[in-house]
C-alpha cells in the first residue's frame, strides 16, 4: 500500500526564542516493511543528519537568531510492503529493552494486572484487549509528562498512554518491549496521523501491538522511531533560551488515491 504523509508542527512563542537547538525523529527509514519512496523535511536554521543509539535517523536542528515561532514540515510517499517483523533490527540484545524508565515505571496496580497474563503472544493479546478496555482514549485527560502509572490511575489517555502502560505491563512479565512512534492511515474524514504502538520481542521476531486500535499487524503503519519510551522516539525533543510561554499545533495527514481530502 502505498501512502502519502504531509505533517506540519508549528511552534508559537509568548516572546522570542534566542537560541534553540531540537532533535527531529521526523524521518522514516527503509526497513523490510517500508519503502521510502519520496521525502522532504522542511525546517528553519541550520541542520546535520545523524542516526541515534536506536537506529533512528535524526536532524539535528540548530537556531542561534530570535524567532517567535517555528514551524516543521515532514512530506514523503512510502510504500508498506505487507512484510512481517521477523527478524533484530536493534544494534543491541532485545533484552535492552526489559529496562523500566521514568514513564514505564510499574505501580502496585500496574503490577496486579499484569501478573495475569503470561509471556506468549494470545496472552499479551488479551492483556491488549483487556487494557483498551480499562483505559479509554480520551484526548486532553494527559501530556506528554504523564507516566504510565498515571495514565493507568486515570484509567484514560492516549495511544502515549496505552503504550507507556502496554510497555510497563511487559516488561513487568519479563517481556523485552519498544515504544514505536510514527504514523497511522485510517479510513475517514481526518486520516488519523500520528501514532504510537508496541513491539514485542516474542521467540525470535518483533511483534505488533497497537493497544489503541487493538490491532497486531502494522499493515497501515509508518514508523519513524523506536526506543525504551515516548522519550527515546518523540519526534520533536530538545532545549531552548527564552521564548516563554510555549503553544505547539501540530496536524498531520495520511492518505493514499482514492481517500476522500
């Protein structure tokens, strides 16, 4: 299938910025699941290419001149191939990914639920089911600041959220786990964009856990960046001197021919 993602972030700020320095995960790389057919990344200041510990491609992007807002633009055509995860793509054991962070930390409650399931793939189907049932997706009940427990105490968020829970869960049972961000194509008015799911080391493959659509086949998904939490694979993440009060918009649009626009 092929698709096309255009995707703008906008930056305002309450007074300028004097300098700003981001790290953008804003660019897909070919992988056994997706051909990056076209792709364009439009920013302001000056910017260097790198790829992190996780494999993710980064810009980084660098103002020293005062703005009062910033806007990023991501546009590219990717074709999914329908192949399965199979294989390691991490340079380091899976088993990296067993480690608990400050937004997958277990609580007491985290923890009584998911002693009920076991390390096998219907169990962690389940514990999928059974979680987007108990937590409902609820735009504005969270930030990007909420850890698991919260979210799970709150019993809404989201797909951050489910998968912050998801991760925290598995890794509890002993499952190494990833947080997976990027994109998703639904069908409907708004193309349902940006995204974050699962993916669970199972046996010898990754496997596919989107608790928000309760889906285990990535067959509508581009993924941008993976890592231990939201943190690891945001795609905007850095510091900046002055600029005071911070609003972000940001929209983006999966398509293919034929969707209604």
């Amino acid at each position: 299938m092929r698709l096309h993602i255009k995707h703008n972030t906008n930056y305002t700020y309450e007074t300028p910025v004097q300098n700003s320095i981001q790290y953008l995960r804003l660019t897909p790389r070919n992988t056994p699941q997706q051909r990056i057919l076209e792709w364009t990344l439009t920013t302001p200041g000056e910017t260097s290419q790198m790829t992190d510990g996780f494999g993710n491609l980064v810009t980084v992007m660098t103002l020293d001149e005062p703005v009062s807002d910033i806007t990023l633009t991501a546009e590219g055509v990717v074709d999914l191939t329908g192949t399965p995860l199979t294989r390691d793509d991490t340079p380091f054991p899976p088993q990296v990914f067993l480690r608990h962070t400050p937004l997958t930390e277990t609580s007491p409650a985290i923890r009584a639920f998911a002693s009920r399931y076991s390390p096998h793939k219907r169990s962690l189907l389940k514990l999928m089911k059974d979680l987007r049932d108990h937590v409902r997706f609820n735009p504005g009940a969270t930030t990007v600041t909420h850890t698991a427990a919260e979210a799970f105490e709150l019993q809404a968020g989201v797909c951050q959220d489910h998968t912050h829970i998801f991760i925290a869960c598995c890794r509890h049972i002993g499952v190494p786990v990833r947080y997976v961000s990027g994109y998703i194509h639904s069908q409907g008015d708004e193309h349902l964009a940006t995204h974050a799911w699962a993916e669970a080391w199972l046996g010898r493959s990754w496997h596919t856990f989107d608790v928000v659509n309760t889906l285990s086949v990535a067959e509508s998904h581009i993924k941008l960046a993976t890592g231990l939490d939201y943190r690891d694979a945001a795609p905007v993440r850095g510091v900046r001197s002055g600029g005071g009060t911070e609003h972000l918009d940001t929209r983006a649009w999966v398509t293919q021919p034929g969707d209604n626009q």
